[in-house]
C-alpha cells in the first residue's frame, strides 16, 4: 500500500514541477514577443516620423531625402544592378582588412610574447601608434601605395593591427601562471607551453576582437574610400555629398548598416560555434 | 643505498628591484627511496621556494640537487608537482587532461593510455573521463590533477599544500587515498603543508623549517605505529597528540626568533 502512495507522490510531484516550468516558459516567451514587438514598432515609427516629416515640409528633402525616395533609390540601384560593384569592391576590402588585421594582430602578439625584450623594446612605439589618429596617415599611405585597393587595405590594418595585438597580447599575459606552471612542471618547451596553454586559453579572448576588427575594418575602409576611391559604398557617399544627392548618401548608409550588421552576427554566430565545444 | 633526493648546501636569493632577499641558506637535506617527508614551518621559511628548486622550476643561487644520483638543472617528468590547487585545463575533458604530461614528454602510446585509465578507475573516477573539469567537484578535480602527476610515473613526487584548499571531510579522505597510493607504488614524495596534523598522520620524517632565512631547525622522526596506520586513524593513536605538541611548540619558538 504504502509503495501505491509513493507513486501517487512522485507522480503529483512531477507534475506540479512540470507545470511551474510551463508558467515560467511561458512569461518567458511573452517578455521576449513584447520586446520584439516594440522593437518593431519603433522603427516603423521612426521611418513613418521620418516621411511624415519629408512630406509636410518639417525638414528640407534636399538635406534629408525620405525613406520612400531612399528605398525607392536603393531598390532601382538593386535591379538595375549598379550597386553591385560598389557594395562587393567594398565588403571585399572589409574582408579583407579585418582577416589580414586579425592575423597580422595576433601574429604580432605571438612574437612579442616570445621575446619579453622585443615587448620591452616595442611598447613605446605600440602606445604611440595606438593613440595617434591613424586616419592622418591617409595621405602617406595613398603616396606610398596609389590611389587605390592597396592603399585602403592598409588604412584599414593601420585601424586594426595594433589594437588587436595589445588585445591578444594582454590576453595571453593575462594567462594563469599556475597554468603555465603545470606545463613546465612536466619539461615542457616554450612552444609546447603556447600551443598546450597560452593558445586556447587566449582563444576567447582572440575570438572578441574579431567582433571589434569587424567595426573597426568598416571605419578603416569607409574612411579610406572617402580619401582615394573611384567605386564602393563610401565613394557613393562622398559623390551624393558633391553633387548634393543625399538620397544616394542615405541610401549608402542604409546598406552599410545592413551589411556590417549582418558581418557582426556572423562573427557572433562563428564566435558560438567555436566557444560551444569547450 | 645511495637516498634518492640530495640537497647540498642550497641557497636561494630572490632578487627583486629594491632588494635582494635570502630565501633560503645553506640548507642540507636528503631523502631516501619510498620514503614520506613533510616540509613544514612558519610562514616565510621558504617551504615553496625549496619545493620548486627540487622541481628544477627554479634554479637555486647556490648549491646543488641530486634526484636519482643527477644534479637537477630544469623540470622533468621524473619529478612529479602537485599545486595547491587542481589546475586542470579548462577546455580539456577529464581524460586529456591525465593525459597532458605524457603528452608533453611525448610518451603517450596506446600503453600509456590505458595505464592511465587504469589510474582513473583506481582514483574513484571512473565513468567521468569524458567529462569537463567544470562537472567535477573540487576533490574529484584534485584526483584527476593527482592521475596526471602519476601518469608519467614519476620517480619523486612534491605536493605543494595539495590538499588546502578542500573541505576537511575531503581533504581527509583525499589524504589518506593519497598516502595509500603512493604507499603502493613505492613513490617517494615530499610535502608541504602548514597543518601540522596531516604532516604527521601521512609522514615518516617532518622536518621543520625556520624562517628568515631559511634553513632546517628540527627533523622529526614519526613513530613506526602512527607513520603505519591510514592518516584518518593516526590521528587517535597514543603518542600522536605528545609528538604534535612538541612539534607545535618548536614550530612557535622558531617563528618568535626571528
């Protein structure tokens, strides 16, 4: 009798726990829909402030365009296809600044680490060239390489390298001695130490950077194309400011942030993909 | 038979920017195969520093270290280490991470490995080899760093305040695994502590040491019946308490000296 009872228990129990988790998942779920929903809502509202505004004469179109004429401007430029080249020359320079900008970065980090003396000699130059506005070095970058893909390469790793290096380098300082002490204890070699410690301890660290790198990269390419460029997205935007046609400038801007949003989450999503199997 | 830890002489001087500091001096000490010995003293007598000059991570300004007949000049994996704390690798299950040290001296082989396992399965931590040392408790996580000081099988084996930071129900238990094991494989090993009690429940000799600098005051000696029985029951045996209190006493004169 005594064991019929025993079931009765568990079973109310489990249900009962079942039932709280449900509530929970439940309210749960509504916060996340009502975030979503007002999120949402706010856009639309801030576009339909925005053509309302265009519309009654609060603001001059001129300066500001309207979201009818940007979509409308972003949509011709889409099927008549003559975004494309533009938004590939530039999203290929972003690539391409922020893979070399992260490499060059920890490859960087790597060798001063190996050699505290080399550290000891660089830091001076590293906290100078990291507080200097990299952006004035445009011209001699443009002098050095042409007015061209080169030039806002280097713009961009002028942006990414160092910040990266202090980064992953603090990273691998920043390493449990006790660690490192245990490698040791056992004989190991100082590569051994970096491959079995250093490394995939940092690695979190390596991984956030690359989230910064992507920010970074678009600044060092929108920047570089405003001084050289004859194409991509941050030409456009200083075209539409010369001839006055600031729906291409806004039109400009939309996709940059579309585009570096959707760079960000797919550094996020690689950056889940990695860290999950640890 | 030649004692399987020699100290000749040892002194040690930390060198820092505003001075330089006698750690220890002029110390002499050996240690013979399978043999238990407890390093303890007050605070400041260089108990970790002498730990990690056998080890070889620290090269000692003057003197020298013999283990197994060879002066001692950089770790190895005939020198087993165990810190205060586990230190596993994070990233690592619990299997790779016994099996670090043979991986670093390039000696794992299917052999090794199941040797290993075996390890494992005797440590009580059986069924966890897939898991990450974050799953594990802190006592668990100090068997496995214990399984992977053993897997080398190294000759000599120094624990640093190994036990320290464990709850006492586990530490206890940890410490008489550890003195049953080491017992059965014959491993001589060297241990610091700074609780007297578990110096002389799992040790045949205590030496202490005396700060500022510092150097042997007083070796003692632990009774046949107490250095025979598990650490847990030492501690009831007659003649347990006396030879604490006269240890404790030392240990409280040494520490007003300086």
């Amino acid at each position: 009798m005594k064991s019929v009872e025993q079931i009765e228990l568990a079973v109310s129990r489990k249900l009962w726990l079942e039932q709280k988790h449900e509530e929970f998942r439940k309210a749960k779920l509504r916060r996340t829909s009502r975030v979503m929903a007002v999120r949402a809502l706010l856009l639309v509202f801030l576009f339909a402030l925005w053509e309302t505004a265009a519309r009654a004469g609060w603001i001059d179109t001129l300066l500001f365009s309207s979201p009818g004429r940007v979509f409308r401007h972003i949509w011709a430029d889409l099927s008549g296809g003559s975004l494309w080249p533009h938004l590939s020359v530039t999203v290929g320079e972003t690539i391409i600044g922020f893979l070399l900008g992260t490499l060059l970065g920890t490859l960087l980090a790597v060798v001063i680490w190996w050699s505290p003396f080399l550290s000891a000699v660089l830091d001076p130059y590293m906290v100078v060239f990291n507080s200097m506005p990299k952006v004035a070095l445009g011209p001699i970058f443009i002098v050095m390489f042409g007015a061209g893909f080169t030039a806002i390469v280097i713009t961009t790793l002028s942006i990414t390298v160092i910040i990266t290096t202090l980064v992953v380098y603090n990273s691998f300082c920043s390493v449990d001695p006790n660690l490192v002490k245990v490698v040791r204890s056992f004989g190991a070699s100082r590569v051994q130490e970096f491959n079995k410690v250093i490394l995939p301890a940092s690695f979190p660290a390596i991984v956030s950077t690359l989230k910064v790198n992507v920010g970074m990269s678009w600044v060092g390419v929108i920047v570089g194309e405003f001084l050289v460029a004859k194409s991509g997205l941050g030409y456009l935007i200083i075209y539409g400011f010369q001839v006055f046609n600031f729906t291409l400038v806004m039109s400009s801007l939309l996709i940059i942030a579309a585009v570096a949003t959707a760079m960000y989450q797919l550094v996020v999503y690689v950056e889940k993909l990695i860290l999950s199997r640890r | 038979m030649l004692p399987l830890v020699q100290l000749k002489g040892v002194t040690h001087a930390y060198l820092g920017d505003r001075e330089a500091m006698l750690a220890i001096e002029d110390l002499h000490l050996t240690v013979d195969k399978g043999e238990f010995v407890s390093l303890v003293g007050p605070s400041g007598c260089g108990k970790t520093t002498l730990l990690s000059i056998i080890s070889g991570l620290l090269q000692p300004s003057r003197g020298e270290v013999y283990v197994g007949g060879h002066p001692v000049s950089e770790p190895s994996a005939e020198i087993g280490y165990m810190l205060q704390q586990d230190y596993l690798l994070p990233w690592r299950t619990i299997l790779n991470n016994a099996l670090l040290g043979l991986e670093l001296t390039g000696s794992l082989n299917d052999e090794t490995r199941r040797h290993t396992l075996s390890l494992l399965k005797e440590l009580g931590l059986e069924g966890k080899e897939e898991a990450f040392p974050s799953e594990l408790s802190g006592g668990m996580r100090q068997r496995v760093a214990l399984v992977r000081t053993l897997a080398t099988g190294p000759k000599l084996l120094l624990l640093d305040e190994p036990f320290s930071a464990l709850d006492y129900q586990i530490k206890l238990q940890l410490e008489d695994l550890v003195a049953e094991t080491l017992l059965r494989r014959g491993t001589t090993a060297i241990l610091v502590t700074h609780d007297l009690a578990e110096a002389i429940a799992v040790s045949s000799r205590v030496i202490l040491l005396q700060p500022n600098p510092g150097r042997v005051r007083r070796i003692f000696t632990v009774p046949e019946a107490i250095r025979s029985a598990p650490p847990l029951y030492a501690r009831d045996l007659p003649g347990f308490a006396e030879l604490f209190h006269t240890v404790w006493k030392e240990m409280e004169i040494a520490g007003r000296e300086e």
